[in-house]
C-alpha cells in the first residue's frame, strides 16, 4: 500500500452521499383535507411570469373565504400584489411578514413530466405540478398556518401583526412585485421581520452526523448579475470560407475562457460564522476543519475541500453561468457578422458589480466582444440573528424534534433582498425536509411536493408563529 498524504484524510470524509426522502407523521389541528384540496387547486392555475393574476386572485379570493384582512397593491393590469393579515394594515402594529410569489417559470418540456404541468395532480402521496416548490403552493401552507390564529387575534390583542405578502414578478427579477412594494407602500406593511424564500432542511449535510436533520435559515444572499455579451465582426459571408475571427469564433473562445475559470475563494462575516457553526455541530476532527476552513494553515488544501460537495465551494466563490448563445436567423451556410450570449452571475456580497466585470473582461482579453448589464439585484447587508432568529429555530424544532439550524448565505437571489436592502431583517426558510430529488425538479421536469411534507410545513409554520408570539 503507498504511503497517505495528508489532503486524503482531509477530503475522504466529504464525499458525496445519497440522499433519502424521509415521511413523518403530523400531530396538527390545520385541515389536512381543505389544505390539500386548496393547494391542487392553486397548482393547477398556469401562471407563469407576466401572465400570474389568475393565481392570485385565487389566493385573494380563498384568504377572503377564510377570514383574513386584505388589501390590494396593484402594479399595471398584468401584475397584482396584496397583503392577507390577522388585523388591519392601518392598526400600524409591527409586522411580522411571510413573503410569497405566486409566479411560476414556464414548463416548455411538458412532454417530459409524468402528470401536466398544470394540473395538480395527486399521485404516489404526492402532488405534482409547477409551484409545488417554487414557491406558488408554499403560500396555501401559510395561509392554512396563519387561519389557526383568526380566532385569538379576535378576542386577544397579539403582540404583533401576522401578514402574508403575495407579490408577482419574482422569477424576472420583482419589479412588479416585492420591488413595487418595498418602494411604495414599505410603511403601510410596516415590516419587523419578512419570512421568505431560501434554505429548507436537510440530513447527510454533517459528515460526522449524517442522520441529523440540519436547516439552513438564509440571511444573506448572492447578487444576481445578468450579462450579455456581443461581438461584431465582419467576416467572409459564405460558410465554405471558414474565418478564425468570425464573430462566432471569438465568442466561442471567450466563453471557453469563462466557463474554465476557476473562481477565488471570498469567505465574509456571514460564510465565516456558517462554517464555525457547522464545524460545532458536526464535533470531532471532521468538524476542527469545518471551523478552521479558511485558516491559513489550511488554505492550501480548502479548495479542494470545498469541492468535495459543490454547495460548500458555491457559499464562497462567484459564479457565472452561460444561459444562451444567439445570431440573427440566417441559412445554414452563413456565417454571421453579430453572435451574443447572456451569462447569470451569482456575486458574493461584498462584490462589486463594476470590480467583477473587469476581472471579466481581463479574462476574455477581447475588446471587441461587448459587456453589457442587463439587470442586477439589489445589495444588501446580512440580517441579524436576533430572538426572531432563535424563535424561528424553536418552531422548527419543535416541528422536528432534534432538527439543528445554521445561518446561511443562499446562493440564489430571491425578493428577499428588497427587504434587506431596506435594512428589514429577512430570513429565507421552507420549513419542509428536500431530498436531492425534490432539489432537481425546481425550475425542471416533475415538479413536485409530498403529501407529508405539505402537511408538516404547514405545521411547522403553525409552530413557527407561536414562538414568536411567545418570545415578545
């Protein structure tokens, strides 16, 4: 046997495992039967960015039917935005906001999907359909949640208002929907804290405690940077005069630059405390270097621990994804003078737009090829880890009895960040238990979300409120 270096006792302990999907009971007061019906109902209404007003008036017409506060904030006929609430938004109380889009991305490969898209289709203990996840059907388990508290907000003055903010526009960015709201109306809601989209639970997460269901709470998020590039270049016009400077060509290669990058390691206050508190939780030698990850005695090796499992490099590294590469329609045998391509950017949040986009060009080394952004989120500091943190972990726990939680940055973009931007503390948390599987079908084929899980979110929701009334 040869001798072993030191980087194999550092990376064998990181190597993927398979995921499981995990079934438990619910011991609940919530109307399984309303909730489930309520939220085939909703899935099944298409609502695909630009076009979701149809599911939204669902969702207003059913918080009206089961006895909540509404008000209506529209942006253009197309987009609708409105607020369900235990008391009136006029009361000012302090607002404790669960933030909700109601927007879907499209489901062009229908073909592909064992039930419609668009259908709600409850097969296998499961219900299939686009929104299951993201995030449509989420907001049927908020409502069915926050109904259990109609009747003691009636006779009993809580602490705080309970609010869910259905907003459009998230998928293309929320201009209409959360963007609209945090400009125009931030103090009608007058928001303590916003519960929105971001980490779920999950197990096989601690190397050393690989049963131990872990919930990544986000508090910070990656910016989204959407890019195009575009190269002119006059070229030989035949396809039989093949020309290394074709517009084509030069993309090709820039884009062949990018894509073989490899990104440096930016660790920051909210990555530092997450690997520290995963380092704790795990214990032993595996969790020594979780915690120490980014000390110097161990940074040469810590790319190569990151890589081991591409959830912990992506919490440190920017990332850039080819989208789409595009010419003007012509004939086969043309070559074209014009190509482009458009690339999704995740920057690390002390990344600057304009910093990042020399490093880029740096790297092309092209002055032809063109940099234009085409959108960019909003930047915004990490929230706090306050009571309301700690309340949201207690009713995650109680959910699930022995559950961990651990602050997180969630590499996606989300309308949280509106809020943040607004200095409102916002946490992103689906308080249901993904497996690798159900991770694969966002914005992909078969979209779905067990029956169980439907169940014990809204629950966990349910818990969730009450600890915070609680910790007042």
């Amino acid at each position: 046997m040869k001798k072993l270096n030191l980087s194999f006792f550092l990376f064998l302990w990181l190597s993927p495992k398979i995921v499981l999907p995990v079934h438990a009971g619910v011991g609940d007061s919530i109307n399984k039967t309303e909730l489930i019906k309520s939220f085939q109902e909703l899935i099944a209404i298409r609502s695909i960015t630009g076009a979701e007003k149809p599911a939204g008036i669902y969702l207003l017409n059913k918080s009206k039917e089961l006895g909540f506060v509404t008000k209506t904030f529209y942006d253009k006929d197309s987009f609708i935005n409105f607020s369900a609430s235990l008391y009136p938004l006029e009361s000012k109380k302090k607002n404790i906001v669960f933030l909700c889009h109601f927007d879907v991305v499209p489901a062009n490969d229908s073909a592909k999907w064992k039930y419609p898209p668009f259908a709600g289709t409850l097969a296998n203990d499961t219900i299939w359909g686009r929104g299951a996840l993201d995030m449509k059907g989420v907001g049927i388990l908020e409502l069915y949640a926050l109904r259990e508290y109609l009747a003691e907000a009636k006779v009993k003055e809580l602490p705080y208002n309970f609010t869910i903010l259905f907003v459009s526009d998230e998928e293309k960015g929320g201009d209409h929907g959360a963007k609209f709201i945090t400009e125009k109306y931030l103090d009608v809601i007058n928001p303590l804290l916003v519960l929105g989209e971001g980490g779920a639970g999950f197990r096989d997460v601690l190397p050393s405690k690989p049963d131990s269901l872990l919930f990544m709470i986000s508090v910070a998020e990656k910016r989204s940077l959407w890019l195009k590039l575009t190269v002119k270049q006059h070229a030989a016009g035949h396809g039989a005069m093949g020309s290394h400077n074709s517009a084509n060509a030069m993309l090709i290669r820039a884009l062949d630059k990018i894509e073989n990058h490899k990104p440096s390691i930016r660790f920051e206050k909210t990555t530092k405390k997450m690997f520290k508190r995963i380092g704790k939780l795990n214990g032993g030698f595996k969790g020594f270097i979780l915690r120490n990850v980014n000390a110097f005695y161990l940074r040469p090796f810590r790319r190569k621990i990151l890589e081991q499992q591409a959830g912990l490099l992506t919490e440190v590294t920017n990332s850039t994804t080819i989208t789409s590469i595009y010419n003007p329609q012509a004939p086969p045998n043309v070559i074209p003078d014009e190509a482009a391509a458009y690339l999704d950017c995740r920057l690390v949040p002390k990344m600057k737009t304009e910093k990042f986009i020399r490093h880029l060009k740096r790297r092309i080394l092209n002055s032809r090829i063109n940099v234009e952004i085409v959108d960019e989120s909003a930047k915004a500091k990490a929230s706090a880890t306050d009571s309301l943190f700690a309340a949201v972990c207690k009713g995650l726990t109680k959910t699930y009895p022995g559950a961990l939680q651990v602050p997180i940055l969630f590499p996606a973009t989300t309308d949280n960040s509106f809020f943040r931007a607004k200095n409102i503390n916002a946490y992103g948390v689906l308080p249901i238990i993904m497996t690798e599987d159900l991770i694969k079908t966002v914005h992909g084929v078969d979209e779905c979300i067990p029956v169980s899980a439907v169940l014990r979110g809204a629950n966990a929701y349910k818990n969730i409120i009450t600890e915070i009334i609680n910790c007042k």
